[in-house]
C-alpha cells in the first residue's frame, strides 16, 4: 500500500509541474530611433546634393561644341563691331568740329585770338560778311536790333569778314563808323575753306547774308541765307 501511495503521489506531483508550465513575459515594442532617422535623412540629402553638383560640375567642365563655339565668337565680335563704330563715329564728329571750330582767328578790335569752339555752353550767332556788301550792312543792322532786345551775357554775336586780306584796323574802322559794337574778325583762308568745306560754298557769298547758329550743346544749325527781321533773328538765338 505504502509502495502503492508513493507511487501515485509521484505522478501526482508530476502533473502538477506540467500543468503549471513557465510563462514568458511579452516583449515591449520597440520604439523607433528618432536621432538615427535624422542622421539617415540628412546623409540621403547630402548624398543628393553632392551628386548633384558632381553632375553641375561635369557639365561645365564639358567641351562646347563647334557650333556653340561659333555662335560666341560671332555675338563677340559683333559686340565689338558696334564699339568700333561708335568710337569712329565720334572721332569723325570730333574732326568735323575741329575743321572750323578750332582755327583761330583775331578780333579785330582787342587783337585777341579766339576761336569759334571757345564759347561752350553760350549761343553763337555767326554772321559772314564783306564791307563792300551792303546786304551785310543791313543784315548787321538787324542783328544790333536783336542784340538790345536780348541782353544776355548767354548769347555771342560774331562777324567774320570773308575778305581775308583786310586788316584789322579797316574792319574795325568799319564796324566803329556804323556803330557796330560786337566782335568782328577777318577770317583766315585756312577757316575760310573749313566753313566752305562744312556749310558749302555759299558762305563764301556775303550778299546772300548766309549765317548760323552754333548752339550751346555745341550743336551747329543749318546755314541760313537772306536778310532777316530783328525778331526772327532774337527767334533763332532763343532755340
């Protein structure tokens, strides 16, 4: 009997322990790494950019081709065309200028020498004349009529004779006799032909009365022939 209990006592136990079993606890879920993903973004946008400028870099470094080649010397040297034509166009305005603008001559009162470029920023009312013309007598005679109606220090009026072997003293004499109180000068032959060669030859021509206006831009009027009115003269030192 005893051997009998010790026996179903055994299996009891035994049971026991295999019903009662181990039990595993569950596992946490595990939570993302934020600091690691950050990292692994931030290299994946680098790693972008870098390819990015490798392939900038490769373009830039990649031969033009022949026709691209051509079409930048061609816009080059067109650019340089335009430059030289500017810079000739002014030299030739500068020439043309410097042909009548620069050649002195002496006035016939003071015997100073001056040219007709040396009154920058004023208006220079320029008359050719001869004291033979009587044309020009009537045309001066107009022009002091303007002069009173002007009165500014801002507009120059000049008489140059086209007689260009008369003395000083005679002109001078001349515009004295006839109350002709302005500048007055012989011309040079030398400035003679350079008006001739600027306007034409009819301002070789005194009884024609040509004149013109240099103005104070030192831009030039176009030469102006017959004897006009005090006020229209008055009109074209005014523009």
């Amino acid at each position: 009997m005893k051997r009998l209990a010790l026996i179903l006592m055994t299996l009891f136990l035994l049971g026991a322990v295999a019903c009662s079993g181990t039990t595993t606890p569950s596992a946490e879920p595990a939570v993302p790494d934020t600091e690691t993903m950050t990292d692994t973004k931030m290299d994946s946008e680098l790693a972008d950019t870098e390819m990015a400028d490798s392939d900038a870099a490769e373009s830039a470094d990649e031969p033009m081709t022949e026709g691209q080649h051509d079409t930048m010397a061609s816009d080059d040297m067109a650019a340089a065309d335009d430059t030289m034509a500017d810079d000739s166009m002014a030299e030739d305005t500068m020439a043309a200028a410097a042909a009548w603008q620069t050649v002195p001559v002496t006035n016939a009162r003071t015997g100073e020498t001056f040219t007709l470029g040396d009154f920058a920023g004023k208006t220079v009312f320029v008359e050719p004349m001869a004291t033979w013309c009587s044309n020009c007598r009537q045309q001066l005679t107009n022009v002091q009529q303007a002069r009173t109606q002007i009165n500014s220090d801002d507009v120059v009026f000049i008489a140059l004779s086209v007689e260009t072997t008369i003395s000083n003293e005679e002109l001078a004499q001349y515009a004295d006799n006839l109350g002709f109180d302005w500048t007055f000068a012989v011309m040079s032959p030398e400035l003679l032909q350079a008006l001739s060669d600027e306007f034409g030859r009819t301002i070789t021509n005194p009884p024609s009365t040509p004149h013109f206006v240099i103005r104070p831009d030192g831009s030039v009027s176009d030469l102006v022939t017959g004897v006009e009115s005090a006020e229209a003269i008055v009109a074209q030192t005014s523009n």
